[in-house]
C-alpha cells in the first residue's frame, strides 16, 4: 500500500540509541511526575506570538526544577487546528508553526539529557477531514484509501451509541457531498473515525506509532482509545475487537521498541478502564488515566465529606503486574462530569459553573485555580491529594501557579491560554504583539499575567510553587507514593480522608482534613499499637499509636499530613 506521504517523512530522523541513558528503572513511570505541557501555548522562540519547541526546549531547566519527570505533549503535528491538533492532517511531522521535526527531536534529547521523558499523543480513532487519506477516501471510493473511513448510504448505523460533544453535535453520522455517503465520527463532524476493521488502517497506524518512537520518544497517550471499532447492538465503547488492537499495538512496542510506555485516555468507570491493562498474559497499557477519581475531588471538597472519594477507591479493581493509574485534575478538555451521577453533576455545575458559560459539553471548562475561588489552602489539598493517591500525578501547565483562565472563549479554549513566565508586556510567553497571540493572555484583574506569573511565584517563598517544589520533592524520597499499596482507614470524622500508603520499606500515613473548619479525629490503625508517626515534609514526631491502636490528630481547616509510621525499633 502506498501513502500520500513524502517519502522523506517515513525515514528515522534519529534512532533512539543515539539518546543519552535515562534510569534504567523500566517501571520509571510508576514513579514519575507528569506535566501536560501545550506546545502552542507555553513558550514562543521566534515572536511569531506560537509557541513552538524551541521555545518549550527553552524551559527544560524550569521544569527540572520543578520536579518534573515526564512531559505529556498533546498533538503537535500538522493539522486545520479545529480541534487544536486532535485534527490529525499528517501524522509525521510536526506542525510548521510549532518548529520542524528536527526542533522536536532536538527537543526529546535535550529534556532527556536533564532526565525529563517525553510522551506524545496519538490520536489514532479519527484523522482531519483534512488528511490525504480522507481526502483520497473521498474522492476515490475504488481506490486504496476507499475503505478507510466508515462510510454508510444511510446515517442510521450504530444507534445506540452516545454522541460526545454535545455543545456542537447532533449525531455521529455527517454527509460528504463528495462522496454522496455518510462517515461515522465520534467527535466533531470534522474528524472523521478511521475504519478498524480494514486491516490496512490498522498497519498504517502501527507504521505511525513506529515513527515516533524511532524520533526516541518514551511513550504515548492514546487518545480516545475505547472508540476504535463499531458494532451494532453495542453502545461502541471498550469493545472485544478494540481491546484486541490494542494488545497487537502493544507487542509491536514491546518487541521493537522495548520500554516505550502506552497511556489509555478511556473514560470509563473503573471496573472497565482496568481492562485497558489488559493481563499478565495479553498485557495493553501501562498506564490508564483514573477519570472518576478527579471529580470526586471536587465535590469533597464542597461536601467536606471524603465519603464520595472512599465510594470510588473502594470500587477501583486492583492492577495487574506493572499496571499504573495516571491521576489528575485538571488537563487541556473540559472537567468531565461524565463519570458522576445526575444529582451529582448538578451539584458540581451549582458549585462550580454557575455561570452557563463556564460549562463545556458535558462539564466545566475552568482552571484549578479559579474553581477554588484562588484559595491556595484549596488548591494544596487538591495537590495532596493528587501525589498521594495510588497512581503517578499529572500537573496541568500553569496549575502550579495557580493561573487563571478565560471561560469566555469557545470551545476548551479557556483552559489553554498563553502560560504567564513575568509581568513583562507579552508575559515573558512571546515578544510578539499580544492580539498576534495564539489564543489571548488571561485578562481578568487579580488572574492577568501581571498578578499571576512564574517568575514572581519563584521569588515568593510561600507561593503555591515553591510549596508544590517542596511537596514533589517529599514525595519523590519516598517510592511508596508511586509503587505503594493503599488501604483506606477508618476515622470517626467523615471529613477527614485517612489512608495508608505501603511498600516493602515504608508506610505512609495520609490524612487530609477536606473542611473548611478545623478536625480532631480518631484514626484506627489496626495492628500498629506502640508505633511512632513523623511528619515526612518536617520531620517532627507526632503522638504514637496507642495501645487500643488508635492516634488523635488535630487537622487545622483543609490541611494534610504525610506521616511515616514505623515500629518502635525502627525509630531513630
Ligand atoms: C482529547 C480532546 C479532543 C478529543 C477528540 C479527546 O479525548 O483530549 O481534546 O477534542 O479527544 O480528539
């Protein structure tokens, strides 16, 4: 099968040999720290008002500070921009606008050399309108790319299967004046879904996944991964066939390109995302990101209950072998409230999107910062939680500044303004005139770039950044957070969440105090009479578990502790 691409496109640019060694740890990714990072919006090289990789190559340093361990790009290839980059129009190369596929690789051995890894996003359900091969689709049903999109004479197939973006679609049949037919698209009518069940679809996106992991790249999101195939009678989500490609997906990594990391973006609840493990024998991801965790987040903060966060981790089905949930709570989309009930959702609409505008398809489409009205108390509980649940966290560029956001722009816009670096005239993101800007700079007094900026944060000694600096660097000492089990404890303060994280050298103890009142709380600790705590970020002892294996701890309002817990003999 021939592809429209420029031969020159499909050739290795840099093999993944040549990279300088990272830890050899090959679960590494069970102990990171991730970072979304949009290319488009974080750093500006050339004053062109986009951001590009140079750019982003240029804040590696800033990012090692951080702590950061791996950076999740979103898609940076060439592409009409309807849907940011998830409108794929060549899967092998880079945007121009972003840099070159040089600038990338550049971009991958120089955070490397500062041991950050790099995953990229693949979206590997649906192409733009726009790629050559829905063009060729189109106008030449005959031909090699004639059934490479699902094409239908009536728009009545697979009618049990939920349309996604309901802000701007009515169904996920469009008509193609071109071909006289209909395609089926899970998401907007301009991203047509490839046809998985043509097996040349299904090597030409195993040759793209080959691509890149030939530029040295350590992994991938896959996008909206439970959609690849259709069946009729199904709702079309997470099916045998899908999970299948994805298992062929992985031995193909596996074999050729061992260590490279693959991260499912499936919304499910969790009893079905744990199938995007797979097994020991037929393993599929390494990672999944855990969708219903991070609403429940939210909603115990404003319930200051810690019942609906217990109800979930108790539901969450434990992994197989090397299996690692990627926990979040904010990213580049919309605060999905797909995971909640009614009642609940409408909840989280009147506490956190009173106003319509704030409101994205089926969620919220706000910052972390400003959906806790700027407390900074708050948006550290949300952190502490987020590192010291089981899984790796997943920060959102400028969350840990605390940076605001612009609801009024379409789409998910409002999420992915320009990142604020000092209170210079472009925000230290671009020289260019700020109306040339790729999306406009958050204006709102007291969020703009003036009030809100890294430079600034890092010279505040009690910003949330150097806090957030702080924290990640507790948490990196102590492996249990990421490779820990975790068991639930009871406490006599519903209030007040209480776990233990454990691996074979530690136990952590995690109490977060979700209220805004000051707690003092009972916490059962089964078995662990006589043993000491101490708090891991100060060191400073605490009272010892009592004989009845119980310890009273007093929490001021939205406060934590991680505290080690250790048998007499073992303290110091
Ligand atoms: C991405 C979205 C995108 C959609 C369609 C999602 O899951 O995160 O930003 O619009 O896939 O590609």
């Amino acid at each position: 099968m021939s592809h429209p691409y420029p031969p020159d496109h499909r050739q290795p640019v840099l093999g993944a040999s040549s990279l300088p060694p990272l830890t050899e740890d090959t679960h590494w990714y069970r102990r990171a720290v991730f970072y979304e990072v949009m290319v488009q919006s974080f750093k500006d090289s050339n004053g062109d008002g986009i951001g590009d990789f140079p750019g982003l190559m240029s804040t590696l340093d800033y990012l090692s500070w951080l702590g950061v361990d791996c950076l999740w790009v979103p898609p940076f290839y060439p592409s009409p921009g309807k849907d940011d980059g998830y409108d794929v129009a060549d899967y092998m190369s880079v945007n121009p606008a972003y840099g070159t596929l040089e600038d990338f690789t550049r971009f991958v051995r120089e955070a490397h050399v500062r041991g950050i890894r790099v995953l990229v996003d693949m979206v590997l359900n649906h192409t733009s309108d726009q790629h050559p091969w829905f063009q060729s689709s189109r106008e030449d049903p005959a031909g090699p790319f004639g059934d490479f999109y699902v094409w239908r004479d009536t728009p009545t197939g697979y009618p049990d299967v939920r349309v996604i973006f309901t802000d701007t679609e009515e169904s996920n049949w469009a008509w193609d004046p071109v071909r006289r037919q209909f395609y089926w698209h899970r998401f907007f009518s301009h991203q047509p879904d490839l046809n998985y069940e043509n097996p040349a679809v299904r090597r030409a996106v195993i040759d793209v996944v080959r691509f890149w992991c030939s530029t040295g790249v350590d992994g991938f999101r896959l996008d909206a991964i439970p959609y690849l195939f259709e069946e009729e009678g199904t709702n079309g989500e997470s099916l045998p066939a899908t999970h299948h490609f994805i298992a062929t997906l992985r031995e193909v990594i596996d074999t050729e390109f061992p260590g490279t990391v693959m991260l499912a973006e499936a919304n499910q609840p969790p009893r079905d995302v744990v199938a995007y493990f797979g097994s020991d024998d037929q393993p599929e991801c390494h990672m999944c990101f855990h969708f219903p965790v991070m609403p429940r987040i939210f909603q115990a903060l404003r319930e200051e209950s810690s019942q609906g966060l217990r109800t979930i981790l108790a539901e969450t089905p434990p992994l197989p072998q090397g299996g690692q949930w990627a926990m979040f709570l904010r990213n580049h989309d919309e605060l999905t409230l797909e995971m909640v009930s009614d009642e609940e959702r409408d909840n989280m609409y009147r506490w956190y999107a009173p106003d319509p505008q704030m409101r994205a398809n089926v969620g919220i489409g706000r910052r972390l910062a400003p959906l806790l009205h700027g407390s900074q108390r708050e948006v550290e509980i949300a952190h502490a939680l987020l590192l010291s649940l089981p899984g790796s966290p997943f920060l959102y560029y400028g969350d840990e500044i605390g940076m605001g956001d612009d609801y009024t722009l379409p789409d998910r816009y409002g999420v992915r303004t320009p990142m604020q670096w000092d209170a210079g005239p472009g925000g230290g993101f671009s020289d260019a005139d700020p109306a040339d800007f790729v999306l406009p700079m958050v204006s709102s007094p007291g969020w703009d770039h003036r009030a809100i900026n890294v430079s600034q944060s890092r010279q505040r000694e009690h910003s949330l950044l150097n806090w957030l600096r702080k924290m990640l660097a507790v948490r990196r000492e102590h492996p249990a957070f990421g490779i820990g089990s975790m068991s639930l404890l009871s406490t006599d303060d519903d209030a007040v969440l209480a776990f233990l994280r454990r691996d074979e050298s530690e136990t952590i103890l995690c109490v977060t105090n979700l209220s805004s009142s000051s707690r003092a709380v009972r916490i059962q600790l089964p078995g662990m009479g006589g043993w000491g705590l101490k708090d891991l970020a100060t060191g400073h002892s605490f009272p010892t578990v009592n004989e009845h294996e119980y310890v009273d701890i007093t929490l001021p309002r939205h406060s934590f502790y991680w505290l080690s817990v250790s048998m007499p003999k073992e303290q110091a």
